[in-house]
C-alpha cells in the first residue's frame, strides 16, 4: 500500500507580497471607522456602567413604615460618587424634610421642610454638630404673617452613621 502522504506534490512557498500603501482616502474612512468604533465603546460605558451593568439607583437606602408600608427615610447618592449627599424624611404627619449634604462633609448644608400638602415651610442652613442650624427661614405663606427668622428648627436630626460616610 502506498504511502499517501510521501505522494502529495509539495507546495511551494513564495515570498509574502509587499502590502499595498493606503490612499489618503482610504485612510480616511480607515480613521473614522475607528473614530467612531471608539466613540460607541465610550457613549456604551457611559450608559451601562464601567462593568456593563445598567446604572444603579441613586437611592440606596430606604426604610418603610410597617404598618402602612409609607416611605419614611431614604438615603440618596445624588452625585453618584458613592457618599450620601441627600437624605429624605417623612414623619407619619404627612410633612417631609429634605436634607442636604453639598460638600459631603457629613453635616446637613440645607434642609427644606415641607408641609402635609407639599408647601415649603422652612430652609434652614448648615447643621451645627450638636443638630441646630446657623441660620433658618421661614417661608411666607399667603395670607399668614410675614416670616421671621428662627432659633431652631423644629427638624429631625437623622444620624448619618448607616454606613454611608
């Protein structure tokens, strides 16, 4: 029996060809090409994330009533930077105060509370440590008598101590 492998013609090896030079126009289609492949992987991370996950809510804390499943504090990371820098709490009266941290240094900036039927009531500015403000205002109401700035808030002081700064 013949060995099949000793009868096959051999190929011949020729030298690679020298690569053909690119015309100005084709480099130009060549570069936007890539220009553009580079700009869609680019706006794609920006959309879905450094990990290819959709974007993760800006809220990462809530805690809700038991018993009537209200929302009653939430702890949000406006920026995205992975501090929390807002901070909503709704008593069970029906009020609500926004509570915000701007240069993330862990005390209150501004607080906005409002009223039962979503009127602002109150801004008060730069928490103090020991939970009062250095300034308050009150807003005006129609019909009510003209504001006049406070003392003290009467505002919840929620603890920032879930881990978030």
């Amino acid at each position: 029996m013949a060995d099949l492998r000793h009868d096959a013609p051999r190929a011949t090896t020729r030298p690679a060809a020298a690569p053909e030079r690119l015309t100005s126009a084709q480099r130009i289609i060549l570069l936007g090409g890539v220009a553009a492949a580079i700009a869609a992987g680019v706006t794609a991370w920006r959309v879905t994330g450094r990990n290819g996950t959709a974007p993760r809510d800006v809220c990462s804390y809530r805690k809700y009533d038991e018993r009537s499943g209200q929302l009653r504090f939430m702890l949000c990371d406006v920026d995205r930077n992975g501090r929390v820098d807002t901070l909503l709490v709704t008593p069970p009266d029906g009020t609500h105060t926004l509570e915000f941290d701007a240069n993330e240094d862990g005390l209150i900036d501004r607080a906005d509370v409002y009223d039962a039927n979503q009127v602002l009531v109150t801004v008060a500015y730069d928490r103090r440590p020991d939970g009062s403000f250095a300034r308050v205002e009150r807003v005006n109401q129609p019909g009510g008598p003209p504001a006049e700035p406070a003392d003290q808030p009467e505002l919840p002081a929620p603890s920032l101590s879930q881990g978030s700064k």
